[in-house]
C-alpha cells in the first residue's frame, strides 16, 4: 500500500508505465468529473465515483488479483480500513469477472482527505468508503484500474 498527497505522485511512476500514464492523466485533469467508468489505453481504465461515505456495518474488506487501484479523492473525506488479505478470513471467494476476493477481518484506519491518494496491491485488502465521523460526507473520488501484468 502506498498513501501520499497528489503532489506527490510522480514520485512513484518509477513503478512502470501505467503509473507514469496515469500520473500525467491525473496531473493534466483530463479525467471526466460525471460518474461512469471510461476505457484508456494498455489495458487500463478508471472509474468516477460520486456517493456518500458509508457507515462501519456497510463496510467490508476486498482485494484484487487483475488490478491495482489507484484512488484519488478529488472531493471529500474518507476513512479505509487496511490489511494484509493473509491475515484476514476469505468470506466470498475470488470472483474472476468482478476481479474481487471479499473479506471479513480487522485492519487499521488510514484518512483520506481531498488531494490524497492510496495504491492498493493484490496483497492489500482494503474497506473503501467509510464515514470518518458519523454524519455521512459527499465524495468524489477517481479510481485507476492497473493491470497487474
């Protein structure tokens, strides 16, 4: 897992193309700002999520073996609980064509506040979406599907 402020983030595209790629996708603003999933190139694409955070009963811990998430909080603030998938007890086993292996367990909390970003690995199972306080907020987050290989 990697958590960072966007200012940040071509720091890490020594990880490969695709980060390099969708650092300059990010830092150009070239993303839509209309909820919906759009197609980009070698293999990638990513997601507009616009909705409310969600109490803890709504939550559950996922991970994936295709992707790696890149999530950036474009509006808002949210809480991820995080965790090695090996510690936790596989609830709903791997779903090939919604790449998702679910999860029931304990992590810990990481803050994600407007401007920030996390990357989660295969390895990295996290519970997006969660309320920091416990009035819900509105958010607006941008996540990048990166093909593993």
């Amino acid at each position: 897992m990697i958590y960072d402020s966007i200012k940040n983030l071509k720091l890490y595209t020594a990880l490969g193309k695709r980060f390099k790629e969708a650092e300059e996708f990010i830092a150009g603003k070239h993303f839509k700002k209309t909820a919906g999933r759009y197609e980009l190139k070698n293999g990638m694409y990513y997601m507009v999520q616009d909705y409310e955070t969600k109490p803890d009963a709504e939550g559950f811990f996922e991970s994936h073996k295709k992707f790696i998430d890149l999530q950036y909080i474009v509006k808002g603030k949210e809480r991820h609980e995080v965790a090695n998938s090996s510690t936790l007890k596989v609830r709903n086993r791997y779903d090939a064509e919604k790449d998702l292996v679910v999860y029931d367990g304990s992590g810990f909390g990481v803050i994600l506040d407007k401007g920030y970003f996390v990357i989660y690995f295969p390895e990295d199972a996290h519970m997006p979406n969660m309320r920091v306080d416990k009035k819900p907020e509105k958010m607006l987050k941008v996540v990048f599907k990166i093909p593993v290989a």
